[in-house]
C-alpha cells in the first residue's frame, strides 16, 4: 500500500495514530480501518523509520533515561536476560515456590506463581514495581497500562538458550522499543513487533472490546511454536512438565496447545493425570491465539524450559508403551532376551553426516561381533510419522532406509538387526528404550537414546561438534540438563576429517572417519560395560 502513495510519511502519521487509537478506550476510531491493509513489510518499514529501538544491555546504551520510566526497571533490564530474571526472582520471593533440588528455568518460576496468585507477573516499567497483569495480546506478548501510559509487553525470545521472563517493551506513545539480547538480532525483534501490530490492527474492535475491562479473565496455559523434535522436548515438553509436576493448577481455566507439534502425544494424553477440569483446545498460529484470547476473555502463560525431569521421560515412556503393539512388544522383549548387548546405531544425511558410513556401518558392527558374538543390532533414524521442522526438513528418510537396506544387506543375516528408521515414532522410541547402548552421531536423535532412555553410549561427530572448546560447541549440551544423565563417550577430535562446510556452517560439516579407528575406541568401552557379553576365550 504505502509503495502506491506520494507521501509515506502522511501514511505513518495515519499508522501511528490508529495504533495509539486502538488502544485508547474512547469510542472507536475510524483512523483504524485506513490502515488495515497494512501489510507486514510495510508495519515493519514504518517502524524502521518512526521509532527507536535500544538494547539495553549494549554497553553504547548504559546510562539510558526515558522521560516517563523508572530508572529502576532500566537498570534491571539493563543487566539482561539472567541479570533481569534473577532481578524478578528477588522481587517476588520465589525460590520458595519449587520444592526439592530439582532446577527449572525462570520462565516456570514465574508462571508457577501466575498458577498460584491468578495473574500474570510483570515489572512495571513506569513505575519499578511488580504489576499484575491479566491482559495478554497473543502468546508470550501482553498489554500493561499505568494512567494513560501503556506499554506492550513480549517474552518472546530464541527457542533454545533463553529461558527468562519478559524481555521487550514496545510504547507505541513513546515511538519507543526497549529489548535486551534474547537470540534474535534487533531486524528480527522490530519483525516480531510488526507482526503483532499488524495483526492487532486487523483485529480492531476485539482488541478494544477485550481491553476495556479485565474483570473475570480467565488463564490459559499454552506453548509456542516449536516444530523441531530435538528443541521441543528440551524447551516445549519440558515447561509443560515442570509446570505440571509443580502446581496442581489452581487458576487455570484453559490448555491452548499447538496441533502440529506433538511429536511426544498431547499434553491431555501425557499428562491426563494431572489435568482436572481445565478446557482443551489448540490454536496453531498468532492469528488463532489472539482470536482464542479474545473470544474467551482469556490471559495466557507460555510454558518454556530446558531442564529434564526423570518424572517427564517416565511420563513419555509409559505414554508411548500404549501407542505401540502387544506384538511389536514382545518383539522387542524377545530381541532384548537373545542378544548381548543389544546396540543401537543411527544413520545421519545431510549436515553432520558420516560421509562413508554406507560401508562404515556393516564393517564396523561385523568387527564387533568378533568380540560379542550375541550382538544385536537396532538402526536409528527418521521417522515415518513425525513432523519434520526447521533443520530436520533438510533430511531425507527415503535416503536413510537406502542406506539402513545396504548395512542389513552386508550384514548378510549374520546377526539381528530391526530397524526403528522408517517406524512410527513411538515404536523408534521404544527400541530406543530397550537398546543396551548406542554409538551414534550427535543430532536429534540423541533427544530419545540419550536425554529420554538415558542410555550410556559413544559419540561422534565433525571436528567442530567434537571440540569442547570450540566457540561454538553445542552438541556438548546432551550431557547438560537432565536429572540423571550419563556422559557419552565422544570420539577424539583427530579421528575425523572435515570434508566440507554444510550451509556455511562449520558445527554442521560433515566428515569422513575410519570405522577401524571407531572401532578401537569403541571396543574397550563396550568390554568394560558388558564383560559378560565378551566372547569367552577373549575374556
């Protein structure tokens, strides 16, 4: 729209007005309908250009003053994401809140105490003070008023590293957007306020309703969006989990959950238990939650976390064992029963590939048999039902059970093999469970083998994820944040060769490895692990 008119600037004074008159509780202004077909780009140009953006934990923005704001709140938020949410902490006393020694991230903190008082615990930036807010504009994204001053409040941050409360101010009267570093680089924050402007606009007189009064507001608990298997265990399931293991509820009216993520089952089947008399519905996308909120005079809290509770895998564990077969069961006890040890490998394409393990594997297990002769094989990979987002997109599962086909050809019957590439997912994760021990490439897979079925296990991978050092090393994170976790054993650093970089990026190379050299590493671990599985005369 704006690209057909002479002026942009007459058309960003029409923007800003309508943006202040939505929410100013006078009658309704007809400034709005002449900007609703505004388009996201043009939201965010209007931005780019009419308001100022400062991160405030930029050593350039110490010292910041903003007429009409509490330097308490701007030298809270000033200290970033871990600074502000221990800040929070402080203010309203939490550690008391979560029992045991347990840790869950501050995001549960807080919204352990919205379950517990009924409302949503916000700094208010106008004044310093902890206000209780009630009003929520979508997900993680809420509205808080003080006088005529009124802010809108996000905690919307990267899906993985940023577990902390509210982190970005917009004061549309102000022309102002306050954020401290949350993993999006500053584009992609003012991006996210276009979005949700934009979408407020379109939504016009249910915004203004909805904002009038905040009397009988109900709470809704929902997610965020998280297609990714891998960070929707770690930070989705895990703030369902350390939420609901924690409170019993007592304010919630509502469980709103995304419809195209539920790789682990439904937080109504997972967690049946533990859930009472709350509503079950889903809403997908921002459009959707805000017409929920809306509709139902609701407020939400989002879970989030990264903290992996022994309580969360039983509970997916036990919800998987009635998702599969009596018969794919005993297949697997029998399979258990008959093979020492019962060894899991996972076939990895496109970033972080082994790029011969198409020989590599067969060699590799075929070696060990010489030293276990009742081993067993189970072959990892994708899966045939769940929903592939983000970086697993990249992958191909016709391509994995191309190569799953050749190891089992090679191995010529020589041993048992089954493979959980190519299964529905809950019966992968079950053979996951019952394998004795992987020796596997970092990756996702390592959500079901390692963080879930918490076995003991051998690790490789390109030079960059195998460097613990290395600036960016984050495959390290499989060791972390489980309650009961056991370190793998990774491959040395020099046993592989980086072959080429993988969009540019050095963690995602993929390499070439001897299967000898993974074999010699490999096979005095297994021995110690299982030395009643050792061919007797090599014991």
């Amino acid at each position: 729209m704006l690209s057909e008119l002479s002026n942009a600037s007459l058309q960003y004074e029409l923007i800003a007005d309508a943006i202040n008159k939505l929410f100013d509780k006078s009658s309704y202004s007809s400034d709005i309908e002449k900007v609703l077909d505004v388009s996201e780009a043009d939201m965010e140009a209007f931005l780019l250009s009419e308001y100022k953006s400062y991160r405030l934990d930029d050593a350039a923005n110490a010292g910041l003053s903003v007429n009409g704001l509490s330097s308490e709140f701007l030298t809270m938020a000033s200290q970033g994401v871990n600074g502000y949410a221990a800040s929070i902490r402080e203010l309203l006393d939490i550690p008391q809140l979560v029992a045991g020694a347990f840790k869950v991230s501050p995001r549960t903190e807080v919204n352990l105490y919205a379950l517990a008082s009924g409302f949503k615990p916000l700094l208010n930036p106008f004044t310093g003070l902890v206000s209780s807010c009630k009003s929520s504009l979508g997900r993680e994204w809420y509205y808080l008023n003080e006088g005529c001053d009124f802010c809108l409040v996000s905690e919307l941050s990267q899906p993985m590293a940023f577990m902390g409360v509210e982190g970005l101010w917009v004061f549309p009267q102000k022309k102002l957007i306050l954020w401290y570093w949350n993993g999006y680089p500053e584009r992609d924050v003012i991006r996210h306020v276009a979005s949700l402007l934009r979408g407020l606009l379109l939504s016009g007189d249910k915004v203004r309703h909805y904002l009038a009064t905040d009397a009988n507001r109900k709470l809704a608990i929902t997610d965020f969006n998280c297609p990714h298997m891998g960070h929707n265990f770690w930070n989705v399931m895990t703030g369902w989990s350390n939420l609901l293991q924690n409170s019993p509820l007592h304010h919630a009216d509502f469980i709103v959950e995304h419809d195209n993520q539920n790789f682990f089952g439904f937080i109504s089947e997972v967690f049946g238990d533990l859930l009472k008399d709350e509503a079950y519905f889903k809403a997908n996308n921002d459009e959707e939650m805000r017409n929920f909120l809306f509709s139902n005079n609701a407020f939400s809290i989002t879970v989030k976390d990264e903290n992996i509770s022994d309580f969360l895998n039983g509970k997916i564990l036990a919800y998987a064992r009635t998702q599969v077969s009596k018969e794919f069961l005993e297949k697997c006890e029998s399979l258990k029963r008959n093979s020492k040890p019962l060894l899991l490998i996972t076939i990895r394409l496109d970033n972080r590939a082994w790029l011969n393990q198409n020989e590599g594997w067969a060699a590799l297990i075929l070696k060990l048999k010489e030293t276990f002769p009742m081993l067993a094989i189970v072959v990892d990979g994708l899966s045939s039902d769940a929903v592939k987002g983000w970086t697993t997109g990249w992958m191909s599962l016709d391509a994995e059970v191309v190569i799953a086909d050749k190891i089992a050809a090679d191995i010529d019957n020589q041993l048992p093999i089954i493979f959980g590439v190519g299964r529905p997912f809950f019966e992968g994760l079950i053979l996951c469970d019952y394998a004795d021990v992987y020796i596997a490439p970092l990756g996702t897979g390592m959500v079901c083998y390692k963080w879930i079925c918490n076995k003991p296990g051998i690790a490789f991978s390109n030079s960059a994820a195998l460097n613990n050092e290395h600036q960016q090393a984050p495959l390290r994170v499989w060791d972390n944040f489980g309650e009961s976790v056991i370190p793998s054993n990774y491959l040395p650093m020099d046993r592989v060769i980086d072959v080429e970089f993988v969009r540019d990026d050095p963690t995602r190379a993929n390499f070439t490895m001897e299967w000898a050299d993974l074999h010699d590493f490999a096979q005095p671990l297994l021995r110690a692990w299982f030395p009643e599985a050792v061919k007797p005369e090599l014991s």
